[in-house]
C-alpha cells in the first residue's frame, strides 16, 4: 500500500507507511502517472480537479479499480444542481467513461459519519475539512451545547440517515478489496437513525436558506442545504449490500 499526499507524512513515515508525494495539476499529470504505475487499486480522499486529475492518470496508468471521495448517500438521491456537489458528479462521470474501457470502479456509501457529532466535529479527526460543516455543531446536533436542529418534512415525517464510523468505514473498505467484481455502489452502514422530534420542517429551512444567502453567509447556506437534503433522504437508504458481502461488525 502507498500513501499519494501532496506534502509529505513524517508521522506515517514513522509508523512504517509509504508516502509519496504528488502534484496534480496538469503540467505534472506525466509525473502522476509514473507514480501510479503497478498500482491495482485507488482509493481517492480527494475532490475537485484533484480528483479529475487522479482519475485521468490511474487510467493512463491501467489502474484496475477506482474508488471516489464518495462516503455519503447513495449518488441517485442528489438534486441536480446540487450545492453540496464538490465535483462528484463530474468523476462519476469521468469514471463512468473510463469503465467502457476496462476500469472497474465503485461508489463507497456510508451515509453520515458519527464523528460529526463528536467533540470538535469531523475536523477534529481530519475530515471533511474542505466541506464548510466539518465543525461539532454545524450538521443536526451539537451535543456538548445539548442543542439540535432535527429536520422533518411538510408531511410531518422524521427524517432519516445512516450512520457508519470513519474507523468502521476503513475496515469495510479494506474488506471490499477482496472481492472479486465492484459493483456501481458499495453501501455500508452501523445504524440507521429516525429523528422523532420536530423541530424544523422544510419550509423554515427554506426560510433559512434564503435568509444565509441574502447575508452572504456561506457556511449558514450550506447547513441549511445539509439539512433539506436530511428531509429528501439523501443520507438514507435500506438496503447496505456490503454489510452482507464482508466480515465486518460495524460498532
């Protein structure tokens, strides 16, 4: 296993890890490339051009398999245009370009990580620090403040996430290796969470929304978007195929 990072790693280095140090932008696609070569399967934590540029290069590269910076709902749930896109929707297209010519790749679902909700929120861990809502707070609950923002749509119905560990997420991951074909999605969950308590309904988070942009809020419009997406399922579904496919008891 090799570690791509665009700086380098010392305390991974330390733990005996390989990192190598890459660039993606364009006039280094021949280095990135060279880099990738041998290399069977990616697993991508990058977004945006990053990603593009990755993708474009494992191919080049006859990489076999490809994984995007997915680990959200499942994609057929998303709105287009979509806010919360971040340049997913331009690499499943470009992998889905890429699959016609031998390179298998999957989508890895695992609705909404519980260390969102914990002390610091995702970016205490490292996570989701690009995203906008990565603090404790800004998605749902802010536990250590006992305080919550729990969605629910105009028919009055809760609404509904899955929810996977990041470490729970890693081993699923790992497991997923082994399997001899990818299909388009691999779904994986610990829980699955339905909110009882009525607190905000569709038509307040709208209300909300357009009170973020008319202010020029941006963090204040994206929890906003995270919160009508809650309602309109995106961080949900019923059926987690992985959880039946590997050895893995999430906690």
């Amino acid at each position: 296993m090799i570690i791509l990072s665009r700086a380098p790693k010392p305390q991974l280095t330390a733990k005996g890890y390989q990192v190598v140090v890459v660039n993606y932008a364009n006039t280094h696609r021949q280095e990135l490339e060279f880099k990738l070569a041998g290399v069977h399967t990616v697993i991508s934590l990058v977004s945006g051009p990053a990603q593009i540029a990755l993708i474009d290069a494992a191919a080049q590269a006859s990489v076999r398999r490809f994984a995007p910076a997915e680990f959200e709902g499942p994609a057929a749930l998303r709105p287009q245009p979509d806010a919360l896109d971040r340049g997913k929707r331009a690499a499943l297209e470009r992998l889905q370009y890429y699959q016609t010519r031998g390179m298998q790749y999957t989508s890895f679902v695992c609705g909404i990580l519980y260390e969102r909700f914990g002390p610091g929120g995702m970016i205490a861990s490292g996570i989701g620090l690009r995203s906008g809502i990565g603090a404790e707070g800004d998605y749902l609950m802010h536990i250590s403040q006992r305080r919550a923002q729990i969605p629910y749509n105009t028919n009055g119905q809760p609404g509904t996430i899955c929810m996977t560990s990041a470490g729970d997420v890693g081993k699923f991951v790992a497991a997923a290796l082994s399997l001899q074909q990818w299909p388009l999605e691999l779904r994986m969950r610990g829980d699955r969470a339905h909110f009882q308590k009525d607190q905000y309904n569709s038509q307040s988070m709208e209300s909300a929304l357009e009170l973020a942009r008319s202010a020029g809020e941006i963090q204040g419009q994206l929890r906003a978007i995270a919160l009508i997406a809650t309602t309109n399922g995106r961080f949900d579904f019923a059926t987690p195929n992985l959880n039946a496919m590997v050895a893995v008891s999430p906690k």
